[in-house]
C-alpha cells in the first residue's frame, strides 16, 4: 500500500513539474499574437533576394518578436517562459542571468547543421529572434572569427 501511495505521489510529482514548461514554439506562438508586441518576419521569398546579393549562408527565415511597447504583466511572463524554456528538440548553449536580464540562446541541430536559432532576452530589451534554415557550424564560426 504505502509503495502505491509513493508511486503516485511521483506521477504527479512528475506531472506537475512538466506541466508548467513550454517549448520554443508555444513560447512564440503566445507571445507573437500578443497586440503590442512588434513582430517583424523576414521570409524564404525575401531570403532568396537577399541571397543575390549576399551570402545568406542558409538562412530561410527569421523571425523577430519585440516586446518594448508591451505592458510591465506581458514582460514578466515572458521572462517567466525564458526561464522555464526546456524543449527536448533544442540544444542550451547560453542560459545566462545578470542584473536580471535574462539571456538564452538555443540550437535545433541534425546531422551537424543548425536548423534553427532561437535568442531570448528579457530585461531592458524583451525580444526573441527566431533563424530557421540550413546553416553549417563553419558559416557560424567564420561569421565569429570576422567579428572578434
């Protein structure tokens, strides 16, 4: 009896503690439908004259949510979603949080090509930028060693 008592007690455990996470797309989904949240998207069309002109290394589509117009409430929940951000399909590379501004920065990788970048930063400046495509790692560090 008292095993079955534990044993539940767990699943719930278990449960509650899944219930309150969301992944990268219920994250954008409920904060890009939001009224006084700027949302800019470059898309695949827009990317392929880019690429006339300019190595887009990739790159589909970017995604763009900020939250500078938006009320002190919406602000916090979305810092709160930052924070409890976990999605099985993302690789963490930054979870960072000083002076209490909030800094993640997470990859979708297969087969050693980013297929999305997802940036959030709550604080001063609340935004999320969404970069879907193909892009090689060596297009990334080439980008950082140009820049350093």
């Amino acid at each position: 009896m008292i095993k079955k008592i534990i044993g539940m007690a767990l699943i719930a455990f278990i449960c509650q503690a899944g219930y309150g996470q969301k992944n990268v797309n219920q994250v954008f989904k409920e904060f890009s439908g939001h009224a006084s949240t700027n949302k800019v998207s470059i898309g695949r069309f827009m990317m392929k004259i880019a690429g006339m002109f300019e190595d887009t290394m990739g790159i589909e589509n970017i995604d763009i949510l900020n939250f500078n117009n938006c009320d002190n409430d919406t602000k916090e929940r979305f810092s709160e979603a930052i924070k409890s951000l976990k999605d099985p399909l993302f690789e963490t590379m930054i979870n960072s949080n000083e002076n209490g501004e909030r800094v993640k920065v997470m990859l979708r990788i297969k087969d050693e090509i980013i297929h999305e970048l997802v940036v959030l930063t709550s604080g001063n400046d609340p935004t999320m930028i969404r970069i879907k495509g193909k892009i090689k790692k060596s297009d990334i560090e080439k980008i950082v060693n140009e820049h350093n």
